[in-house]
C-alpha cells in the first residue's frame, strides 16, 4: 500500500477526542499514523514508572480501524525530571553554554545517562509492542541534530578521543593528519584534544572536519543503540528515522544502509517561487539515498509553517501538487505533520491534515481528495522510477570542509549545487545523486560539483568513468584538498587535472564591493556552441594544456583566459568550469554537455515536470499558468482515455502511457 497519514499526538488531547480522531483518518483514507514521537514524559512521568496504557488504548483503537502504526521510540525529547537528575544531559555550545530544557532535542547523544534512560525505554517498547498486529514499523528518534547538531561537552570530548584513535590509531598520526606544526598545536597525548571549540581566530580545519565526521556519527551512534533493541525484539519490523533533505550536520550517505526504508521531512516555501525545485532536488536525493528503492515522505505540511519570519499558506492544490511530486520521484508514502492542529506549545500555528477550524476548511477537503487518490494509486507501491541518466556529486565532507572559512571565497556548497541541479530541472531532466566512490557506468553525464574534497579514490573512480566513455563535467573548486584538507599535491585537482586536460594555476577571486561592473566578468563564446553569461565570485587562472576553450572570460583582469575547457579522452569527454556561473550560463552549458551525450532535454514549460513511474507519467504544473500536455493513455486518476491533459496551476495528472511514444510535445495553452 501507499502510507498516508501524519503524526498523531493524541497524549495532547483527551480521550473523548480520540474516538473523532480516528473516525476522521478512515474518513480521509489514513492508513498509516505515526505515534508517540514526543512522549518520552507521557510513557515515563518519572525515572523508572512506565505508563503504557494510553498507549495500548490508541494503538488498539487504530488497529481496529485498519490504520497502521509508525510507532516512535519517544527519545526525541528527554523530559525534565531526566535532565534535572542528570544535568549532563544538557547539550553544550561551541562557546560553552548549555542548553536548557523547555525545548526539544537538547539533549547530547554522547551522554551515557541519556543512552543508559533512553535504551531503557526503547527495551519497554519493544517488550510491549514488537509483536502488536498494528505496528507497521518503527520510527526511531527523531530529526536527528536538528535542535543542537553538534555537543561540545566533557563527554562529547572523549567520546571525540576515542573515535580519533579508532581512525588514527597514534596521536603521532594525528598531528600528522591535522598539521598540528603550523601555529604550535602539537599534541602529546589525546587527552591534551578537545572538542571544535570557539577560538579567537580560525581553527584547526583539519580537527574542525574531524569533529563534524566525529558528530554525524556521534548522532548516528545514538540512532544505532536503539535500533539494536529493536532489531533483537523483532528482526521482521522495518526501522527508520526521519531524514531532513540535504542536513548539512548529518552525512546521509553513512546513514542511508542503516535505515530499512529512507524516510524524509520536507517543507517547501510557499512564498518561494523556486520552493517546487527545491522540494523535487530532496526527493531525487531521497531515491538515491535509497540507491533507487521507494522511500517515504514522513513529514510535510498541509498549509503554513510556524518557524519561518513569514510562513505563508499554501495556495489551493499545492499540496496535492507538492504531494504528487514526491510520489513520481519515488515516494511510497505520503504523510504530514501533523493530523490534527495543536491549540497549544510552539507549533500551534503548524498547519495540519485535520485543521483546528474543523471539517469545513478547504485544507480539509484536499486532505480528504488526495487520500482517496492515493488509494487508487496503491498499485504504484513498490515501483522504480524511470532510471535517470545524469548523475550530480553530493558530499558531505566537501560542504563541511569548503564552508569552514579560512577559503579563497566564500563558497555556499549547498546553493551551488541547487544552481545545477536547477538547470537541468528546467531542461527536464531527472537527475540522481551519488558519490565519486559509486559505480557510475550507468550514467551518461556526471557533474562533480565543487567537489572540494578528494581521496585517491574518489579522483580514480572519475578518471575511470571518464575515460570508460562517460561525460564528466567538474567545476571551480573541486579536487582542492585531500581528506585531511591539505592542499591537493600538484594544485587543485590533483591528479584529476591531467584527466581533464588542464591547470588550475590560482584561484583569483572576484569582488563585488566597490569595483564596479567592470569586475563582474561576461563570458563569451570561442567555439561552437559556447557558453556566454556573467561570472559570481569565484573564478580561476585556467591553462587548457591539453584542452580545447570552450568559453573565455571577457573584460577584465582574466580577459582571454580558459573559463570552460572540454576535452575528449577515449570514449569519454571532460569539461572544466573554471568559474561560478550564473544559472542561465549553466544551463546553456548543461543543454550542449547533455545533448552530446544523447541525454535528451524535455521541452517543458517553467514549473511544469513529467516523470514516468511504474507505467505512467505522472506530470504536475507547479506555475501559475494553465499548460497542455500532449500524453495519450488511460488518466488513472478520472479513470477517462485521454490524448491530451490540460493542467491548471498545481495541477495534476497521472496518465498511462503507451511505453513506445512516451510523453509527446508540450504546448501551452493560451
């Protein structure tokens, strides 16, 4: 079956709503409710006295109206009697103060006496639940990091000891790896280390990409002990947590083999014209997490927000847009927080599939629609989307070590990326993510954006593809600094640059204060099919040693000068961008790079996508204006043979195609 559903916290209500609750969830078509995210203080009121029998009542009253039961390990939230007794609990800032409770997740994954509280609660659930007909799977903890992603505490700090010498083995290879001779900071011992601490000036870059490895796995320990009481209980019940797109704290990549199914929260801007690509670039990171599997979406919004400045509403049948986006991209569900809207706490203003107002709401009345939709659409379940031919570089280390400061310029990591993966949406094309270290002989393209940190393996697994026929693209900024953030030997990118045929003699900034427009430099086009547009910070003394000039950069200090190079090597093709372009100049790249590798661009309206999943095309018109879509086959939606589907703004249509034709050409209607 397809989820759908939400979050249900029924501990915030009484017992005479719950029989309404679940009245309304069969009413909406819910088959799956999430339980029990943040009820740790609700299941323990004090150290060591469980009570379980709220809990046995709505779990019952949901089993017996057929609705499944995400059931969550309520650790996501220590309650006050626990960081009272053990005020270590707390999580400590990078300057040294600490968390108070009154919140949620304030909590320091490394704290043995918040391990020790919280495992014993997970072994109760399990106990009590492993084997209850209604649980479908278990959902445990929560948006890991979110609230504090890293501890800079005294346990954190040996717990940060003891990864550094299971990864070194010697604090002599330490100092090695971290350069500690530059600005006297050698160590004796590991005990004289200390967590990435606030310092008056830059910090150490290597310690400081240590500890964000050291605390993405810190958090991924805290998951782990969990899941093994529950993998002990029942081996048969599937695991997950909730992932949060592309989370900068956590390097999902570590993460996505020990989770039994991807799960992600999701929450575009409404008021963001661009909110559908960044909501449609989550759900193609999502897939690839899964290495292709279905996932699920866990958590998004019916309507507004409450953490922004200004949370806007959702337009009518952006939901069920947005909600349809995420189904063709490869989601097997489809859920929200929360069900019902709270009256009270800080996320009173959080929309919700049943709204405080009532029934008689138009959020309401698309929860009901969409519901009864998707259990039409149960058959899609289980199904691969079309296999993407293009794949774009997504690193963790990178982001972290190239956004530390301490840089040529400043880089935002994942904005460059969005800038890509943005063009080719607007070509049409689907677009998986993956790592230099994965088989990526089923691409045709690979795009390795500023890809800042590589190991040996990383530059011979792209030198492989290369020169095994693929089209690579890598641009400023990648192959700078090896795993340790030493300047990559040879310059930046190493042993890559001979693979694509050029060198990077400097990187040679621009600015934008004061300067003029002079300084903001054009491309202009050399050769056929160039690339022309304007030129952001960073840009590069580029020599094509063994290159052809695609694009130079026009007036200025690097007028004349290589900005893109393209060289043909074997089978394959390597281009270099030796600049931040803007997107209009990336596209016009991407369109020729694809192309030439037989990837086909889609020749679609703006905000209009059309992605094929288990036998049909399912396309969503997120703009403004009604487009015509030429798709012959059977609407699986209205049940009507079609030739052709007109879709209003968030509309939607969910067609049968014959295989042979495909999705036809696309008009727009007047």
């Amino acid at each position: 079956m397809l989820w759908y559903g939400g979050d249900y916290n029924p501990e915030q209500w009484p017992r005479e709503t719950w029989t309404e609750d679940v009245r309304l969830m069969r009413r909406a078509g819910v088959s799956v409710a999430t339980v029990g995210v943040f009820s740790w203080a609700k299941l323990e009121p004090e150290d060591g006295r469980f009570d379980f029998d709220w809990l046995d009542d709505i779990i019952g009253r949901l089993h017996a109206a057929g609705i499944a039961v995400d059931l969550a390990t309520a650790t996501a939230s220590p309650p006050p009697w626990l960081t009272r007794a053990h005020p270590e609990v707390l999580a400590v800032t990078a300057d040294g103060r600490t968390w108070s409770s009154g919140s949620r997740g304030h909590h320091n994954p490394s704290s043995a006496a918040f391990r020790r509280h919280a495992d014993r609660l997970v072994g109760r659930l399990a106990e009590r639940y492993a084997h209850h007909p209604a649980l479908i799977a278990w959902h445990v903890g929560n948006e890991y990091g979110n609230e504090a992603p890293r501890d800079h505490g005294p346990e954190s700090a040996a717990a940060f000891r003891t990864w550094l010498r299971t990864r070194y083995g010697s604090i002599e290879a330490v100092n090695e790896a971290w350069g500690t001779a530059f600005w006297s900071q050698q160590y004796a011992s590991f005990d004289e280390i200390e967590p990435a601490r606030a310092t008056p000036t830059f910090p150490n870059p290597a310690q400081t990409l240590d500890y964000e490895r050291f605390g993405s796995d810190a958090l991924r320990a805290a998951y782990l002990a969990e899941v093994e009481i529950l993998r002990a209980a029942n081996p048969a019940i599937p695991i997950t947590t909730n992932f949060m797109g592309p989370f900068k704290p956590a390097d999902y990549w570590a993460w996505a083999d020990d989770v039994d199914f991807v799960s992600d929260d999701c929450y575009p801007d409404p008021l963001d014209p661009e909110g559908h690509v960044y909501a449609a670039l989550r759900r193609d990171l999502m897939r690839s997490l899964a290495r292709g599997k279905p996932w699920v979406l866990m958590e998004q919004a019916t309507s507004a927000v409450n953490w922004r400045a200004t949370n806007g509403a959702k337009q009518p049948g952006q939901m069920r847009a947005l909600s349809y986006q995420a189904l063709a991209r490869g989601a097997d569900g489809i859920m929200f927080f929360q069900w019902r809207q709270a009256v009270r706490g800080a996320e009173k203003f959080h929309s919700a599939m049943l709204p405080y107002t009532g029934t008689d709401t138009r959020i309401w009345r698309e929860v009901e629609q969409l519901g009864h939709e998707l259990d039409g659409l149960a058959h899609l379940a289980g199904t691969p989307v079309e296999t993407p031919r293009v794949a774009i570089l997504f690193d963790w280390e990178s982001w972290w070590a190239i956004e530390q400061g301490a840089m040529p310029a400043g880089v935002d990591y994942l904005g460059t990326v969005t800038e890509w993966y943005s063009a080719l949406y607007e070509l049409g094309v689907l677009v998986d993510f993956a790592r230099a270290t994965d088989d990526l002989s089923g691409y045709a393209v690979v795009i390795a954006v500023t890809t800042a940190v590589c190991s040996d393996a990383a530059i011979h697994g792209l030198d492989d593809y290369l020169r095994s026929g693929g089209h690579l693209v890598a641009t400023y900024g990648t192959a700078i600094l090896d795993p340790t953030t030493r300047l990559m030997p040879g310059g930046p990118l190493g042993a890559l640059a001979s693979t694509l045929g050029v060198r990077v003699e400097e990187v040679s900034p621009r600015s934008e204060a004061g300067l003029g427009l002079r300084d903001r430099l054009g491309l202009s086009g050399a050769v056929e099919g160039a690339v022309s547009g304007e030129v952001g910070t960073w840009a590069e003394v580029v020599h094509a040693t063994d290159a052809a000039t695609v694009a130079v950069f026009g007036p200025g200090d690097l007028v004349g000068r290589p900005a893109i190079t393209r060289r043909d090597r074997a089978a394959g093709v390597g281009w270099y961008v030796g600049a931040e372009l803007e997107r209009s100049a990336i596209a016009q790249l991407l369109d020729r790079v694809v192309r030439e590798a037989g990837v086909e661009p889609a020749d679609l309206p703006a905000g209009v996508e059309v992605v094929r999943r288990g036998g049909v095309a399912i396309a969503v018109n997120h703009g403004r204006s009604t487009v015509e879509l030429v798709l012959r086959g059977r609407d699986e939606v209205t049940g009507a043979d079609v030739a052709a589907v007109e879709l209003a703004p968030f509309g939607v249509a969910v067609v049968r195609v014959d295989a042979a034709t495909g999705t036809l050409p696309v008009e727009v209607s007047e």
